[in-house]
C-alpha cells in the first residue's frame, strides 16, 4: 500500500505546472476535461524528459529527431479464497535514445527482471511473482544490435533489487512453418551477481485461425550455476479478439522449480478480458483465475483480479 500512495503522489507531482513553464495540451477540443489536460501534461513531460536524456549523450544543436519515451502506470487488485485481498502499483518506462545510433533504450520500473518470470500472455496477478516486495526496482540500458520483423539481437546491463548488477544477451527468431503456424524461440545469457551465470529458453508456437483468434503452447525454462535443476513454466493459451479495443486471453499454465519436493508446484487457470474505456490511453482488466499451489497440497483457490492501466507515449 505504502508503494502505491508513493505512486499516486508522483503523478500528482508530474502533473501540476513547473515553475514559470506554461503547459501546451496535445489536444485542442473545447470539450477537453481534467483527465485529458493531466494526461497531454504528464506526456509532454514524459517526451521533454526523454529528450534531455538524449541531449545529454548526444549533440544538442541537431533537433531533427526528438527521442520518445513510453510508460505503463498499473494499478492492481486480487481477491481469492485463501490469499485475500491484495493491492499493486507498477511502474514501467521505456526511453528511445535516437541520437545513439537508434539502437539505445533505458528501460525502468519498479519491478525485478520479469521478462521470465511468467510467461508472456500470462497475467502479472499482485503476488506474482512470491517475492516482491515495495523495495523491488530495475533500472537497465539495452543496445538493440539487430531488430527485424523476424529476428532481434539485444545486450542489456542493469541494476535490480539488492541492488545486484546484471549482464544479459539476447537473440529473438520466428520461424514460418506456414501462413497460420509460426515458431517464436528466444535464447539469452546472462551474468547476475545474485543468480550467477546462467541460460533460459522461451519457447512459444502460434497457430492463427482463420477467425480473429489464435492459440499458443509455450514454455521457458531456466538454468544456472547456483542451481540444481531446471526452474521451469509452461502454458495453452487462447487468444480471442473482442474488436480493436477488446480481447480476451483464456489459458492454463503450470510451473516448476528446482530442488522442489513436487513435479508440479502449481497449476492455474484464467480468462483475462482486456478493454479500452474512456479514453485511448485507458485500459481496464478483468482476470477471474483458480491455482492450485502444491504448497497448500493443491487446494482449489479461486480469485478476481482487477486492474486499470495508462499508457502514456507513443
């Protein structure tokens, strides 16, 4: 609760007017209300901050390129039959430095690494992942080497929760079996200086209907010298598309990790509606889920989570 009052003050913060700065809105409609005012002066704010960044590692006489910066503000809520009732705030911002050759991003949230924490259409519950904590953060640049429609390379070094410093390579390849059918693997490395050196995998086939849906088997797997064992998830998922401001993704995973007691430390399954309301940048999520965690020698336990979330940038 204490992460997200500091949340809401932040914005509160980002969005009131700077000393002896006049704030233009985007938007130029006489019908425009507070919310569309706050969210034009955060995103003003957001790409003004992005460009001083750029200025700073590049040359500031050449304005022909602005940088852009992009940010997710979630807001969370679980209630389940033996976990109760939890509350979230996550942060995440992305930063495109063009001035250095196009291929820098700084990426920053106050969340750990999460790009394997669970698998990509999975959705982030408040608890998820067991360990965080209103202490938790990354801060990392990426240099993007190669960035296709079918292949991407990337190289990140960071800071995470600890504070540990870490190192990670990255190569991203889709491979076409047909026009309905692809293969999406992803391989990486890395150097922490909490996990170790380690290897993960993320798996992921798609088969498209002809239908706006598709489904998806995917699977990750992780490896390092400070384990034992495979640390490991995997999931079917469903994913339909409601119109262009809504979808559902329906899905059942089950994970395991190393030196555990069990095969399977849990199961889950859940329907996730997402839907655009309001405004362009406002999303709401509706996630009815039931788990069945080994630890409580899988006892059905049955929620609802609840999210809203903005996205400012382009």
């Amino acid at each position: 609760m204490r992460r997200l009052t500091l949340l809401f003050i932040v914005i509160l913060i980002a969005i009131s007017p700077a000393w002896g700065e006049e704030i233009t809105p985007q938007s130029s409609n006489e019908d425009v209300n507070w919310l569309d005012r706050s969210h034009d002066a955060l995103l003003f704010r957001t790409q003004k901050t992005a460009a001083w960044f750029d200025q700073f590692f590049g040359d500031r006489r050449d304005q022909d390129e602005a940088a852009t910066m992009r940010t997710r503000i979630t807001v969370g809520w679980e209630f389940s039959e033996h976990g109760g009732n939890d509350t979230d705030a996550r942060v995440r911002v992305k930063v495109r430095l063009p001035k250095l050759k196009e291929r820098f991003d700084l990426l920053l949230s106050n969340e750990e690494v999460d790009d394997y924490n669970l698998l990509p259409l999975e959705g982030n519950r408040p608890q998820q992942p067991a360990d965080t904590t209103d202490d938790n953060y990354n801060a990392a640049l990426r240099w993007t080497k190669l960035s296709t429609l079918r292949e991407t390379m990337d190289l990140r070094v960071g800071v995470h929760s600890g504070p540990d410093i870490y190192l990670m390579g990255r190569h991203r390849r889709q491979h076409n079996f047909s026009n309905n059918t692809k293969l999406q693997l992803t391989p990486s490395v890395f150097l922490d200086t909490r996990d170790g050196v380690g290897g993960r995998l993320l798996a992921e086939l798609d088969y498209q209907f002809d239908y706006p849906g598709a489904i998806r088997l995917s699977g990750r797997g992780q490896v390092t010298d400070r384990e034992n064992g495979l640390e490991w998830r995997g999931g079917l998922s469903y994913m339909h598309r409601l119109s262009s401001k809504g979808a559902i993704i329906s899905g059942f995973y089950l994970s395991g990790e190393p030196d555990s007691d069990y095969d399977v430390d849990s199961y889950s399954v859940s329907i996730r509606l997402r839907n655009q309301f309001w405004r362009h940048y406002l999303f709401y999520e509706i996630e009815p889920f039931i788990n069945w965690p080994a630890e409580e020698n899988y006892r059905s336990n049955l929620g609802l989570t609840l999210s809203l979330k903005m996205v400012i940038g382009k």
